[in-house]
C-alpha cells in the first residue's frame, strides 16, 4: 500500500474533436494524443481502470466518438539517474556561479523518456560537479531555462542553488534579456510589432501547441523587428516577454509567417512564390540541409546574480543557418522594398 500512495501520475484530460474518426479504437487514439507514451502502456493503463470515457471504465477495443471526454492518469515512472558523459561543449562564459553555453542543434537540453543520455545536462555533469539541484531529482542539474531540440543558440546554466534561484527569479519578472533570429516565410505587415495570443496543448494535435481563444492556455507576448527582406521570406529578429512552450514557432505559424524548415508547423514546405524549376529545387536541397527549423537564440543579457554586473553575450549563427542566409542572399533578393 505504501509503494501505491508514493507512486505518481500525470494527468490528461482530453474530448474527441469534430474532425477526430469516430471508431478509432481507445488505445490507438491516446497513443496517437498523448506525448512520450505507448500503445502498451496505454492499454495497461486501461487495464487498471485508470482511464475513463465520459466517467465510465472501457476497454482497450472501445471505439471513440466524437464528443467523447477521456481521462487519464497515467503512472509516472521514476526517471534514472542523469549520468555524466564526455560529450563537447561550447562554453561561451563560466565563473563560479554560473555557465552560459551555445546549446548546438541536435542537442536536447535535459534527460527524458526517449533520451536518457547525450543530453547537455549529461555533457554538463563531465564539465563540473558544480550543478544547481534545487528540485533534487538529479535530472536537471543547472537547467534554468530550456531550448528545443532543434532550436540553436545561447543558454544560461546555473552552478548553485541561490544562483539558480536567482536566475530563474529574473525569467518571471522579465529581467532578461533574450533575442532569437529567424528566417520565416512571408512578411510581417509592419517592420516592428507585438505579437499576443494564449498559448496551450492544440485541441486537435496533442503533440502540438496552439494559439488558443482567451480563458485557455496561458498567456504569451512576442516582439518583431524585420532584419532583411527576401523574396517571399523574411530575417526576424525576436524578443519574447514569456517563454511558453515552442512560442516562437507557435505565434509566427498562427500570423501565416511559418519559420523556414519547421517540420512541426508547417514550416518544411514552398508557403508562398512559385514552386517550380530551380526554385523548387533550391528550396528542397535547403530543406534536406537544415532539417529543422531555422530559428537560433542569437543574445543573452542579465544581471549576475552575485556581482551585479550586467552580462550580456551574443553567438554566431549556426553553419546550416548561415547557408540559408547565404543562398536566400543570393538567389531570392526581393523585386521592391515592402
């Protein structure tokens, strides 16, 4: 009984959408819905009564309809210990206190189901000893603020707990200072703006986020600034107020200004122009280049949380970045200025 009460779980809750199949079976559909799990545990899940359709229990084989509202509690199981692993790093500063690291593409920043190691958080624990754990699970020693996978650039890791603190204090008062570049299909229709909307789980697409209609998601405010001008395709500079998850992607996707390569938000695909001869072309060998979307966290700027002195970092774009920009540069110079 003791080892049940301690045992943990995540909560879903969850109704079939309009343009959901009804007679999908209960298993496949929350396999599908629901990120980093599996078919199997989604069937032991509803072995053990821990899944429910519209307050009812049912099995594996039950056909959903559309309406249908689905609960889950799914056990969270006891991660592993992150171990340390001699991977490199791209330390751009490090003092006692802290670290500030250009996370590479490719690398995922904390251990997870699906990536237990290569992780930045294991390259860290080969770095130093030296790692804030202020939630003492020992997953994600140091880890401030995240990156997505594919999401390139500067980030900021904290060595103690008070700096930890510290630090993360700084991420909800706004006393920090970030930008990200980006090259986005289509153009802003003003050179500088704000761009707001709550942001949540997509309804439709559990694995996805959304805009969402205000009293859902949480909210979320993004600023512009137009670097260059291309054809049909646009350099951003962007300054976030909040960092909800993939909030960048999720705000351009929303205003038809998808980031160039995002395979997730449709983003991989000739948007806007001809997708003929050679520029179709150009644009298919970008795609198989990058493989990711071309989005990279350029500067970082804060207060040290022990000196009080304002730090402030800037990196260079990423070699895939680079060459989009030069080819973009070469072969897509805009007939007028917008």
């Amino acid at each position: 009984m003791g080892s049940q009460q301690a045992e943990k779980f995540k909560e879903y809750h969850l109704e079939v959408p309009e343009d959901e199949n009804s007679g999908t079976r209960l298993d496949k559909y929350l396999a599908a819905a629901i990120d980093d799990t599996s078919r199997t545990k989604i069937q032991k899940a509803i072995e053990k009564e821990l899944i429910t359709v519209n307050g009812e229990s049912r099995k594996s084989s039950y056909n959903i309809e559309v309406g249908d509202v689905i609960d889950v509690n799914l056990p969270i199981p006891k991660p592993p210990e992150a171990k340390a692993e001699d991977i490199p790093l791209d330390i751009v500063y490090e003092d006692e206190d802290l670290l500030v690291i250009n996370k590479s593409v490719d690398m995922v920043v904390h251990p997870a189901p699906g990536n237990w190691s290569g992780t930045l958080v294991n390259a860290l624990m080969w770095h130093t000893d030296k790692l804030s754990d202020p939630d003492s699970d020992m997953i994600r020693p140091g880890i401030v603020h995240r990156l997505d996978k594919d999401t390139s650039g500067l980030l900021v890791v904290a060595k103690n707990d008070a700096t930890h603190r510290t630090l993360s204090s700084y991420f909800q008062t706004k006393d920090i200072e970030r930008t990200y570049w980006a090259i986005v299909w289509g153009t802003p229709d003003e050179k500088e703006g704000t761009i707001t909307g709550n942001i949540g789980r997509s309804p439709n697409n559990r694995k996805k986020m959304a805009v969402l209609p205000d009293g859902n998601g949480k909210s979320a405010t993004t600023h512009y600034k137009v670097l260059e001008y291309f054809d049909h395709l646009t350099l951003l500079e962007l300054t976030l107020e909040t960092g909800r998850t993939h909030q960048i992607r999720v705000h351009l996707a929303d205003n038809n200004l998808w980031v160039f390569g995002d395979p997730k938000y449709g983003g991989d695909s000739v948007r806007y122009g001809t997708n003929t001869g050679s520029r179709r072309q150009m644009f298919n060998n970008l795609f198989k280049l990058l493989q990711r979307q071309c989005l990279h966290a350029k500067t970082l700027g804060f207060e040290h949380p022990t000196t009080g002195k304002m730090m402030e970092f800037d990196s260079a774009l990423p070699d895939d970045f680079k060459q989009v920009l030069q080819m973009l540069r070469q072969n897509c110079q805009p007939e007028h200025i917008y």
